[in-house]
C-alpha cells in the first residue's frame, strides 16, 4: 500500500505520457519490440541509452525500464528499452539473437527519431547484462573473423553492466538455490555444453578469439555487495577476466546495496 502511489505514478508515465513511444517493431517476432523514452526538448540529436531489462531470463519486460527511462530522458538522454523473448517462448540463443538484432535497429534507424547514431550506449541489469554482454561479445567475434554485421561494437560508446552474471557454469547450484531449479537452468541455456559458450567470463579466455576483445568498447560494471539473487562476485570476476586479456573494465561495487533499475 505504501508503494502504490509510486508504482502508479510511473505506470501514468509509461502509458500516457507523449514522451513514451511504446511497442516499436524491430524484428518479426512478437517480443521482437522496444519502448522509446524522449527528452522535453528536441533540440538536436540526443544522445542514446539502449537497455535490457533483466528478469531471470523469465520475466524480462520492456516497462520494466519505465523509471529508468524516464529519469534518463529528464537528463536529455533517449532511452531504448528492448523486449526480447523469455522462456519458454525462446531460450538463450534467441534472446542474445534478439537483443543483437534491437541493437541493430537502433543503430540504423535512431537518428530519425531526434537521436546520435555517433553516442550510444549499452546497458543491461541483472539477465539483461548477461545476455547484453553475450551479444556484445558475439558481436565483437563476428567484427574479428570478417563476418558481415549489421552493428558495430566499436560505435558503442560505453557497456554498462548492472548486477550481471557473467559466468552460467557458477550461477547454476546458486540459481538452484534460489528457486530457479537446476533442470530449468538448464533448459533456458540449452543444455549443460552450452553454459561456457553462453559465459562471457569464459569465452573472452578463450585465445581463438583474442582479437575480439580489443573491440570491446570501454566496459563499466556494477554490483551491489548485498545482491543475492546474482552475487557481486559475478562483476568481480569478470572484470578480473577482462583486464587478463588487455581490456580495460571499470568495476564499482556498493556496499551494502542491492541495485534495482525497474519499478516492477
């Protein structure tokens, strides 16, 4: 009850407000859609947040970056918010798949709606940096070999990563714990082989693609010390691992805090 007014406060924002362009397609699936939050002001190109949300690779919504859109877009910033598909509806290939192809879309088309293609960064918060982080790193391995792409890492400002996990293969026994069983765990990530493909922390080791991690673009991540649903150690780690191969991540910890971006 106390909540209640703050919740319907952004829930006003989110579907009334002329600032929210909700819903805008980006693929041909049905969860393949993005909300745009927008400054007052258009005077001239902003630059661009795009973020995923997170929700246990379950519940991801693209409203649930509402507040963080808002407040955002109150600094002169567009903000992106990505819905991508959750289980059961796709598992973790699909939602890395679709979280590049968002990306794509904003990079190729943003700049008709009042933003910089040449300033815009990338966020995720708790599954969301997980798959973002995927995304990127697949995206810098594809840049390295030739692949064609439709987006570049290196147009990526900053990576900003909140809450993530980074490592599948140490989430597992503590998803378990938590209420996320084993058996789903690893349904959502295709079986148990697919955990290190699918574990950023893991794969930048990897030197067959060490190349790929000079394209990454500046890398800040943060954690609360009294997060329990992915424990700080996660960011720690993984920034560990990226300055083992020459990358150059920021890692800032809270103590005592647990880091929330949505209102849900």
């Amino acid at each position: 009850m106390l909540l209640l007014p703050g919740f319907l406060q952004v829930a006003y924002y989110y579907f009334f407000s002329s600032q929210v362009r909700r819903s805008v397609v980006y693929g041909d699936q049905p969860r393949n859609r993005l909300d745009l939050h927008f400054p007052t002001n258009n005077d001239g190109p902003k630059p661009v947040v795009v973020f995923v949300t997170g929700g246990a690779w379950i519940i991801g919504y693209k409203a649930w970056g509402s507040l963080l859109g808002r407040q955002l877009a109150e600094r002169d910033i567009i903000v992106a918010c990505l819905d991508y598909r959750n289980f059961p509806q796709g598992t973790i290939s699909d939602m890395v798949k679709d979280v590049s192809q968002g990306i794509s879309f904003v990079f190729n088309n943003i700049a008709d709606y009042g933003g910089d293609p040449n300033r815009i960064y990338l966020m995720g918060q708790s599954a969301g940096a997980h798959i973002s982080s995927c995304a990127l790193l697949e995206q810098a391995v594809k840049e390295s070999t030739g692949e064609s792409i439709s987006w570049s890492t290196s147009h990526i400002k900053y990576y900003f990563g909140l809450s993530g996990g980074y490592n599948l293969l140490n989430l597992v026994d503590h998803c378990h714990n938590r209420g996320l069983y084993r058996s789903i765990f690893l349904s959502i990530m295709e079986g148990e082989e697919s955990l290190p493909v699918f574990s950023p922390e893991v794969r930048i080791k990897d030197p067959s693609i060490r190349d790929a991690s000079s394209l990454l673009p500046p890398i800040i991540l943060f954690h609360g010390t009294s997060d329990y649903s992915i424990p700080s150690d996660a960011s720690m780690a993984f920034a560990d691992a990226l300055q083992k191969v020459g990358a150059k991540p920021e890692l800032v910890l809270y103590p005592g805090k647990v880091i929330q971006t949505c209102f849900c």
